[in-house]
C-alpha cells in the first residue's frame, strides 16, 4: 500500500474511534480536523492518479455535514434552555461510519500498489527505450498518408554494475495517461491503470551491460491488440536476469495499442475501432458455433465463414492489423540486424545474435509470433501466449520450429456462449500450427492450458487486481500462479530449444505445477482428417488456401 493508502485509512478509523468514544467539548474539534484531513488526502491521492482514494471525500463530507448538524442542534437547545442530554455511546451512527468507510476503501484493497516480483537470474535488467521509422510504408493505422511508419522499442537486457542507479517505475506518468489508458477506456473507465506509475519495476533504465557482453541470445515481443509494451513485464525482466543472458525487444504496434508515447514526447493515440451495428446483445450464431460445436468438422466450417468475412470486408485486426504487425516485426528485426538504429543505442544492439532467435507474443502479438515463424527463417523457436491465429497465417500448416501454445482456461467462455465445456479441452488453434493430417504428431509443438486463467489474466495485470474482481476479469487462480506458471514455461522453452540445455522441457516445469497446468493435445483433429475422402480433403483445402492473406 502506498502512504496516502495507509493516512486515509488511518485517518478514518481514527474520525471512527473519536465519533464513539471521544467525550470532551473538543470532540467536534477533532472530528473537523479529521474529515477535512480526509478531504484533503482524497484530493492528493486523486492529484498524484491514485483515483481508489479518491471516494473517500464524500466520508469527509458527510462527516463535516454530520459535525454541522450536531452543533446546530446543540445551539438550538442551549438556546432554549434545555439540558444537555448524558454520554451515550453512539454505536448506531459510529456503525452508519464504519460500513460506509468500508465500501469507500474497498478500492484501495481491491487495486494494490505493489512491486514486481523480483526476476531470480543472476543478472540486474537493464531497459532502454527508441524509436525506429519505416519510411517505406506511410500512413499505416490511421496516420496521415504522409507519415512513416514510427514504432516504439524497449529492449530489456542483462546488465551489469548497476549501483547507485533506481529503476524505473513499471509506467512513467505519461504513459499511464496514455498508453495504458486504452484497457481502461475498454472497460469503461479510462483512469482504471493510472496507478500503476506507482508500481516499482526491476529494470533500470540505460544500465550498462555486463563486461565483454557479446553474442547474446535475443527475443523479439508484441504485446496485445490494443495493449502496451510493458504488459508482461514480469515474464520479460525474468528472461532478461537469467544466466544464459537474453535480451528482450519489445515492440508497441502504434495505431492498434495504447497511445504511443515516444522518447521524444511525440504520443500517436490508437486508431478508434469501427463501430459494428448491434445484434441485441446476443453473439454471432456463427462465432458460437466455431467454439461450441461438438464436431471439428462443423467448428472448420464456421471458422472459415468467419474468415471469408473478414476477407470480404478487409477486416482491420484480421486482414489490415494482422498484415501491418508481421511487417512490424520483420522491419524491427532488419533495423536490428543491420544496426540502423539510434547511436545511443548502438552499442546495446551489437551485442545481440540475430541470425537465430526467439520469437515471442501475448493476445494477437503471439499470433503474429506465429506468422513471423512461419515466414522468417531466422526464428529458431516461438512462444504463443494465447493468441487466436486471426490472421490465419498457420492454419493448416506445420509449423517450423518449436512452438509452445500456450492457453487460458477457456471454461469461462464455455459457460458464456451457453454450452458445456468438452470433456478434453481444446483451445482456440486447434487447427492451427499443425496440418491436419499431423495434428498431435509434431515432437516439438506444445500445446498447454493455464487451470482457472483469463485471456487478460496472461499478463501483468494480476499483480494490480484483487478478487472478487480479479476471478471475473482475470481468472480464480493466484496471482503467483498466474505469473509464475509463465515464467516457468517460457524460460524453459527458451533455454531448451534456443540454447540447447537439457531440461526435460516440458514435463520438468509441468511437474512443477500439478493441476495448474495441463497438456492439450489437437490429435482428434488428424482422427477426423482422416474420415475424409481424398476429394474432400482437396475440397477443404483449396478452400482454406482460397482465404489466406496475399
């Protein structure tokens, strides 16, 4: 808890224990003092973004109100002459006080300001941050035509000796109101993560890296449709602190995250999202069927009518976003390479290898982990953190690399749409990263579910959230194990398969979390693949290649 966390609520059990059990003339006094005092720490909270104080103005208010009253009253006998009546002890109204004090600091619990857990590496994490331009393409996601291609980079690195050095708060001022603003507005209430430039990071901004840093093993990142950089920056500070010495490059997808704050202060705000005519809060029949139909066959077939409509209409996250992402993230990759990029940062970037790296992502940044795999021969292993193909860049087809898939409990959706949740469980790819007739043959692809996780619940944000709300946004299970399980299996399957180490991946790290995590396998996939004539395997596949992005 922050201090104005804890002034307000010292303040108010002290405004309650005086309203019960002071006595003397200087009651009213005091109890003035305290609800002004109120008001006042509810100002400052709200001032400094940590809005959860912020309703206790009206606890302050009341009690300026309630102390009014009571020496009205109390002028309006002496007045009259009448007696002053004997002490009781005012325990209706001193309990009128403490239920409303409870609802008004509910927030305060519900939304914690707390620190990032600490990466176990062996290394400090450095961060720096810049800007690459892509002039070859202008007026990408709702920029004017004559404007590049501008995109955020944060690199989280190893670094050396960093003492004496503070780290960086895990959102600065500015980009709280900007960047994270966009999960907020999606639910309503923009101001929701404004409190999280309180949060303290484990990265320090330009640290150095350690001596003779040279080679090292690099992994590229995209966070969520609509999101921002940091969003998992507890997974990527504890890749960036482990021994075999990674550096992340984090990507924000300007036009379809957050507002874009750049180093120099410029902020592009997010391209507003088209608005769909209503259909009486009811989902689409199709969508419903391509999750709950009971056979593959019946799911293949609305999935493809969804596909053709985005086709048809050029849809932005399927079509336009799933196209401007992958190119993001090859252009990235090339500038890196190449060493194109800002001299303050040169140095950082020589000393990464880029012939052969990771590829990873979270929400449609993980689907684009699976297009760059697919296309660029220089991803040696992907990570997919639940992420619907949308782009339908590894539909029906083998993927590569390695690739773990790895997925959020879906029995939520399950019990939205209406249905019963299969007695396997199956996720959103199921007919993705694997041809049909392969499905649940390919050694090196893993597929894994996240017991009593969200879709929103595979990031930071479980840290933030507190139940009952978190178990409705973000899934039941801990926060620890929420952000532990994919630390786990990420640093795993990196230290794996892009540096070789014999881990026992992944029954190591599963053993790890009994009941918490589980295997899926897509193999009733191939089962059906086979019922099908030779004709109508053909028939199916023309019509799946007939959707695929040019």
């Amino acid at each position: 808890m922050m201090i104005v966390d804890w002034l307000q609520v010292v303040l108010m059990a002290g405004f309650i224990g005086c309203w019960l059990f002071w006595r003397d003339q200087r009651r009213r006094r005091v109890l003035s003092a305290l609800a002004i005092a109120i008001i006042a720490t509810a100002v400052w909270g709200i001032a400094i973004d940590r809005w959860q104080v912020g309703g206790c103005a009206l606890f302050g208010m009341l009690g300026l109100s309630a102390i009014g009253v009571s020496r009205w009253r109390a002028a309006r006998a002496e007045k009259a002459g009448r007696p002053a009546r004997p002490w009781r002890l005012p325990w209706v109204t001193g309990l009128l006080w403490l239920f409303l004090a409870l609802p008004l600091l509910f927030p305060v619990w519900m939304f914690p300001v707390r620190p990032l857990p600490r990466p176990d590496g062996k290394y400090a994490v450095g961060v720096r941050a810049f800007e690459l331009d892509d002039p070859s393409r202008k007026g990408v996601s709702g920029v004017p035509a004559d404007q590049p291609r501008r995109l955020l980079v944060r690199i989280w690195y190893p670094a050396g000796d960093v003492r004496g050095m503070s780290p960086r708060p895990y959102l600065t001022r500015a980009e709280a109101h900007s960047s994270a603003r966009a999960i907020g507005e999606a639910v309503g209430f923009p101001l929701l993560f404004d409190h999280l430039r309180h949060v303290a990071s484990n990265a320090y901004e330009d640290a150095p890296l350690p001596p003779g840093a040279s080679g090292l093993p690099v992994l590229f990142f995209s966070h969520g449709y609509m999101s921002f950089l940091a969003q998992n920056s507890a997974l990527l500070e504890q890749l960036a602190s482990h021994g075999y010495m990674i550096m992340i490059v984090s990507i924000q997808h300007t036009g379809d995250s957050g507002a874009t704050m750049f180093p120099n202060g410029d902020v592009i705000p997010m391209e507003p999202m088209p608005r769909h005519k209503k259909s009486g809060g009811k989902p689409d029949p199709v969508l419903v069927k391509a999750v709950v139909a009971a056979g593959p066959g019946e799911r293949l077939d609305a999935m493809l009518k969804l596909r053709a409509d985005a086709v048809r209409t050029n849809d932005r996250i399927g079509m336009r976003s799933a196209t401007t992402w992958l190119a993001d993230r090859l252009f990235v990759h090339d500038q890196l390479q190449k060493g194109a990029v800002p001299a303050a940062v040169a140095r950082l970037v020589a000393a990464g290898r880029y012939d052969r790296v990771g590829e990873l992502g979270m929400s449609f940044g993980g689907a684009t982990t699976g297009a760059v795999c697919m296309v660029d021969r220089r991803c040696a292993a992907g990570v997919n953190l639940d992420g619907t193909d949308l782009g339908y860049d590894a539909f029906n087809r083998n993927m590569p690399v390695p690739f773990l898939m790895f997925h959020s409990d879906p029995l939520d959706v399950f019990k939205l749409l209406g249905a019963a949740a299969p007695a396997e469980p199956r996720g959103s790819n199921e007919f993705s990263y694997e041809q049909f007739a392969d499905a649940g043959r390919l050694p090196d692809l893993h597929r894994v579910m996240l017991v009593d996780s969200k879709h929103v619940g595979i990031t930071d944000f479980p840290l933030f959230i507190r139940q009952p709300l978190k178990g409705m946004l973000l899934g039941a299970a801990p926060a620890h194990d929420l952000i532990e399980t994919q630390k786990d299996m990420v640093l795993g399957f990196f230290d794996h398969y892009l540096r070789g180490i014999d881990n026992h991946f992944p029954k190591a790290q599963m053993a790890r979390w009994p009941g918490r995590l589980v295997p899926m396998s897509s193999g009733y996939v191939a089962d059906w693949w086979r019922t099908k004539s030779p004709a109508e395997q053909e028939q199916l596949t023309r019509r799946i290649d007939a959707l695929r992005r040019p």
